[in-house]
C-alpha cells in the first residue's frame, strides 16, 4: 500500500463481461477506492490491494494469477454448461482461499455442492439491470427469445423476436421465452423486469427465486411442458358469462357416491347444489375407484347421478414405484429441482383424456373448478383453460403443500376459492400464494336431515356416553394420537367412556374393550347422522383440514365437538361459534372428554352454537350464492399484465440485491486491504459462509468409519430394521434436521443483512 488508508482495486475482466465491468468500476469509484484496470496478470503484477480477475483469464494464466501479491483475491466467474459435464477440466483450484463473485444461483450450487473450494467466499452479485422500453396498447403483439438461442429447436416454428438491442416501444401482451438456461439470457431477463414483461423461463433455481411471481416456469427437460406454458401465457380473456345460468364444470380425481375424500365430496356437493339452483354443473372426473392402487374400474363415458352429469375419463398408465420415490423426499423436507417435482405431478392421478376433453370443449363452459390442488387432475388439466379456471385448493399443512410448481399453478389461475378464512390466511402468508382472486366461500353442509339417536344406540349396542370419529382410518389422520391419548385417559382415570371409530382405510384398528374403543367401520350415510345425533361430542384429531366437513355435521345434529388445537380450520371454527373445545396432547384431550360428560348443560349449550353456526353460514343455498357473487367481483385481466407487473417488481427486487451484495463485499474487503480488523479473526460474512456450507449433511454412514466394509454394513442394518414401517423415522428425522439448519442459516444471514443494511 502507498501509506495511506485508501484501497485499491484492480480489474482484470473483458469489456464484454456481462457489463460488469462498468458495474465493479462504478461502485468502487463511488465508495472511494482508486480503480486501476489492467489487461491480465502481467499488467496487474505489482498492484497491490484488491485483485478482480475474470475466471476464464485466470485460467488461461494460472500461474500468473498464484503468485499475484494482491492483499485479496476475487475471481468473477459466469455459469457454464461444460463445468457440470467434466468439473476437473477446468482449474477450479483457484478458487481455494479466494472470493468467488458469482451471478446467479447455478454457479453458487456448482461450486459449493461438486468443487468444494478450500476457504472460499461466495459472493452473490446479480448481472446489472437494463433500461426499460415503452409499452403501448396498439401494435401486435411480440414474443421475444434470447438471440443466441435463436436457433435453438424448442423454437422451431414459433414466430419468435431475436433479442439483439433494446427496442423503444413494445405492444402489451408481449413477453419472452427462454428455452435453456445461459447467462446470456440475463441481458433480456433485466430488460423484461425493467419494461414490466412476463416471461416463459425454465425453472432452474435462479429463476425460482427472481422471476417466481412474473414467469411461468417449465420443466427444463421437457419441451412438451415449455410449449404448455406458452399456451398458458398467449390465452385470451373470454367474455363475461352472460345470462341467468352459469356453465360449470366440477374437475375432481374421482367421484364415487359416499366413499370419496372430503374434497372429492365437496365438488359433488357443489355440482348438486349449484344444479339444485338452477345452473349446470357437470363432473369430470377419472375411473377410479382408489387413490391407493389407481384403478380404472369404473366404466368410460356419461352418467346422471342425482341429477349431475358425470363424466369418466380413463386415467393414464402411471409409474407407482417412482411417484412414491419422489412423494417420501417430499415427505421427508428434501427439496426437489422443477423437474422432479413435475416428474411427481406427471406421475400422480393425471387422465390425458380428461385434459383433451377439457381442450376440445372449452366454449361449452363458463368455469372449470378444480378439487383439490394436489393431483395431476388439477395441475395439467388446468393449462388447456387456464383463463377459465379456478382452484378450490383445500389445503392444509401437509409437505406437498410447499411444492413450488404447485404453487406457482395456483398463481396464475383465474382465481382461488377457499373453504375458510384460515385456509387463505395459509395460502397467502405461509405458501406465499399470489393471486389478486383469492376468496372465502365456504363449503355447504346438510342441515335438514335429523339423526336418530335411539336407533342408533339400539342398532349397534352402545350405550353410555361416547365420543365418535368418522373419518378415514389413516396416520395422516391423527387417528393414531387419537386412540393412544384415549387409552392413556382410560388407563389413569378408569373412565367408562367410549370411543367408537367410524369409517376404513389402511390404518389397522381393532376393538379394544379393556380401553372401552369400538371400531364400527364404514357406515350407510343415515347410521353416520344417527351417530353424531347419539354422541357425546365428535373428536377430530386431524391437523390436517381445510374445512372438516364432519364437524359440521356433528354441529348439525346439535353435538359439541372437540379438535386437535393444533387444526387452523377447527380453530377458526370453534373460536367463532364456541361449539366445542381444543386439546393438545392426553392429558387436555382427558379434561375436554370430562367436561363434556360431566357437564351436560355446557356441551348442549356448546352444540346449540355450533347447529346455529352451520345454519347460518353452511347451507347450500348460501354458498351456492357466495360462490355467484365471488365470480361476478373477479377482477379480469390479461395474464401479461398481471404477471408483468410481478416482473418488474422482481426487478426493483434485483435493483437492490445488487446494490446491497456489492455494499458488503465492497466494507469487507475494504478491511482486509487496509488492515483495519484483527488478522487472526474472521469476518462475519466468512463465519455466515462456513455456517452455510456445515448446514448440509445426509447420513452416509460408510463415511463414519475407516473400514468401508463397516459402513456399508451399517447401512444395510439400518434399512433392514427400518423396511417395515410405514415412515422411516430416520429419514424424517434427517429430513427435519437438514431442512432446520438450512432455514437456520438462511435466517442468520438476513439477520446480518438487515442489521448491516440499518446501519
């Protein structure tokens, strides 16, 4: 150094650099370090201070650029397919004890997960923004493509613009399509968010977290799922329904009378309803009998079932074996890339037939509702009208919940309707779900049918007091805490109450009198009304519901009901009518099941609340009523501008990254150049790197020892003693454990920023 405080950067990168150059140049300049350029190492040689050297250029002179006597080492480096083909090709050992400067979030997985540089900060800094262009309402409408992806054969055909320079004006409804991912794109990437255009992109990693809310993103290895999207983006707005019947269509992975899932029960409810109103409501909906073995048992084509028209449609011939594979990483919080998660969409209940049908008869209906959002029924049907589609998600907290292909389905959807208030708050807090049609309408429920409670207890011998569950007999169902917290009351009070279990499903449950538990199976519709009439309460152990349909019923026939309190659904619902009480574990779910019987006044007064409750909001004719209103107050506008105005806040988003990366590489370097923190102690921005890097971990136990034999051997024993559960435990557990620590280290590092950013 020249004796002085103030630092020096020199810069050895290519004029045609991305445009960093300029970028580094001005920033450095601004912050008061004397900026030196120079052409390579031999021209840097002697130059003190901070060294910003080019990847490639490096290479080319490695040895040059070892033995630069530079106080500190950035290497700028860009992504590039060949380093994943053949990594020890390329000297990536210069990048121990350095400062890699990377741009987007391939590189950053690339050298962090295979090169594993010794010692080296990853330093995260967005390719510079572009200047916007003029959108106006004439002209036609354009679909710019990257210009050296111009030949690209996913293009073939397409009437696509070559991006070469930065037009003055563009026509709405323009937007761009990226069929492959190289750095190159970022020029035109910056330029839509800074004009405020919508983009086709592939859904690699950097994309999902700058473009997620103002792109369609694609399954990168699949040009059927690249021309989807495109379809999705160029669709136009149909016209308003007019006239007094609306033209629906209930979307559903199956439909069989009485045996379905909640969901599945819900859109047969509605289409009854809405028929009952004076609509038409048809079901489309697969063959199956089961979501387990995927069937097509039901026979093809239309049939009226309680005045609904019903049409089968044969599912697809689906990969069991795979499907799962991927369902237990998700289960188990691994994260899956865009093309696994589609890989499991494609995989589920999905009926190409269903899809077609929907395609070749778009105009014959005004809305396609599609229950639930979880299924290829929902996801891939949806793309052939996306301008006429609605999601009824029922979602809870579940894994699959979070899938970001899901998600961002949900997104550009014509709109969202929800079954409560909790399930939106869900949706749009947690999920992060953005989509300006987002609505409470509720489920309808029976409310006219009385249960006999005399008839009920005749029939199947029960007497006393009982508590009942009616639900599938399933783990997901918290039938399990729900029969060991039972027995464990039963075992320290001696109570004489009984459990009586209603429905079926994979989940084995048997009689059990020395803890007064009654499995009574799957029932006819009246014996389950006469059940909920003869009650002491309902249980609903489910953490999982959107709604719980069985609640209302039980409320229906004026009986209190007790919830697991860890259900946002039967929270929202218990707290608004006090129709009943919440538990968390044994011990509250004992003094909820003692309260109730012991105070009889307080739980009829509990179920009076909740028959009012549902009569109020939950009959058919007011839902029927809350889904019309939604659909006339739907905003309606083109998917273009919706999701272009998502772009250009992504770019303001962009904008800031940029400044704020450079900021704080630009304050520790400074330290380090003039020597103003201690030598021996790290900086924070090092320490956050190694927390980062330590965050992620499997268990390889062949790793563990140094005899390899011992390790394989372990894991073998490992998975022979876990192969008969149901879950793995252990992967679980892995599954949690690394899931935390990433979000922990996320969560150290924003805190970091934010204090470093207020001060």
């Amino acid at each position: 150094m020249d004796g002085t405080l103030t630092p020096v950067v020199t810069l050895v990168l290519p004029e045609t650099g991305h445009g960093l150059k300029k970028t580094y140049q001005a920033a450095f300049a601004d912050s008061g370090w004397i900026v030196e350029t120079a052409d390579g190492p031999e021209a840097a040689a002697g130059k003190d201070g901070l060294l910003i050297a080019d990847f490639d250029m490096a290479a080319t002179h490695s040895a040059a650029f070892l033995a630069a006597p530079c106080a500190m080492l950035a290497l700028d480096i860009h992504y590039k397919a060949e380093f994943f083909r053949d990594p020890m090709a390329h000297p990536f050992h210069l990048l121990d004890n350095a400062v890699a400067l990377v741009h987007d979030h391939e590189t950053r997985e690339f050298i962090r997960n295979v090169v594993r540089p010794v010692n080296c900060r990853l330093v995260m800094i967005p390719y510079p923004n572009q200047p916007p262009s003029i959108i106006e309402n004439s002209g036609p409408r354009k679909i710019y493509a990257p210009a050296p992806l111009a030949g690209h054969p996913w293009l073939a055909g397409m009437d696509v613009e070559p991006f070469e320079s930065i037009p003055e004006k563009v026509s709405a409804g323009s937007f761009v399509v990226v069929p492959e991912y190289i750095p190159e794109t970022w020029k035109l990437i910056h330029w839509a968010m800074a004009t405020g255009l919508p983009a086709v992109l592939p859904g690699t990693v950097s994309f999902q977290k700058t473009c997620f809310y103002g792109a369609l993103l694609f399954d990168p290895l699949s040009e059927d799922d690249f021309i989807a999207k495109i379809g999705v983006m160029d669709r136009p707005i149909p016209a308003k329904p007019s006239g007094p019947s609306l033209r629906l269509a209930m979307v559903t992975p199956r439909h069989e009378k009485q045996t379905a899932g909640g969901a599945e029960n819900h859109a047969a409810r509605l289409a009854e309803s809405f028929t009952a109103a004076g609509h038409r409501a048809d079901i489309l909906t697969t063959r199956t009998t089961s979501m387990l073995d995927w069937n097509n048992n039901l026979p093809e084509g239309a049939e009226m079932v309680d005045g609904v028209m019903v049409r089968r449609f044969a599912m697809d011939n689906l990969e069991a074996t795979e499907y799962h594979r991927l369902g237990h990483m998700i289960n188990t919080r691994r994260e899956l890339d865009w093309t696994e998660q589609t890989e499991f969409l494609r995989l589920g209940i999905r009926s190409t037939a269903l899809d077609e049908y929907i395609a070749a008869h778009t105009e014959d209906y005004d809305y396609f509702f599609f229950v639930p959002y979880l299924y290829g029924t929902a996801y891939w049907a949806s793309h052939r009208a996306p301008e006429k589609s609605l999601l009824i998600p029922c979602y809870h907290r579940e894994p699959e919940a979070t899938l970001k292909a899901l998600n961002q389905n949900a997104q550009w959807m014509t709109g969202l309707m929800f079954n409560t208030a909790a399930e939106l708050k869900l949706a749009r807090e947690e999920l992060k779900i953005h989509n300006p049609n987002m609505m409470v309408v509720g489920v309808g429920v029976e409310t006219s049918e009385p249960g006999d409670a005399v008839r009920f207890r005749a029939k199947f011998g029960l007497e006393g007091e009982f508590i009942l569950y009616v639900g599938r007999f399933q783990r997901e169902k918290g039938l399990d805490d729900l029969v060991n917290q039972f027995k464990q009351y039963v075992d320290e009070t001696g109570s004489k109450v009984t459990l009586a279990l209603v429905g079926r499903g994979d989940m084995q449950v048997t009689d059990d009198p020395a803890h007064n538990i009654r499995v009574l199976g799957f029932l006819a519709e009246q014996d389950k009304l006469d059940a909920a009439a003869a009650c002491s309460a309902l249980a609903l152990p489910s953490i999982r519901e959107s709604f719980s349909i069985v609640m209302m019923e039980a409320w229906a026939q004026g009986r209190p009901v007790i919830a697991a309190g860890r259900c946002d659904a039967a929270r929202e619902h218990i707290y608004t009518c006090q129709g009943g009480l919440l538990y968390d574990d044994a011990k509250e779910l004992g003094l909820c099941v003692d309260r109730i019987v012991n105070d009889k006044p307080a739980a009829d007064e509990m179920g009076r609340r909740g028959r009012e409750y549902v009569k109020a909001n939950f009959q058919s004719t007011t839902i029927v009523e809350n889904f019309v209103n939604a659909l006339e107050g739907m905003s309606r506008e083109p998917l273009t501008s919706r999701m272009g105005r998502a772009m250009a806040a992504a770019g303001a988003h962009q904008d800031n990254s940029r400044k704020n990366a450079l900021e704080r590489f630009m304050a520790e370097a400074w330290e380090k150049v003039t020597l103003t923190s201690p030598l021996a102690e790290e900086s924070i921005q090092e320490i956050l790197a190694k927390v980062e890097d330590f965050s992620d971990f499997s268990m390889n136990y062949t790793e563990f020892s140094h005899r390899k034999a011992v390790g394989g051997v372990w894991s073998k024993f490992r998975g022979a003693v876990t192969r008969h559960l149901r879950v793995n435990y252990l992967d679980i557990m892995e599954g949690k454990q690394r899931a935390f620590n990433r979000e922990a280290a996320n969560l150290l590092r924003r805190i970091y920023e934010r204090i470093k950013d207020g001060a």
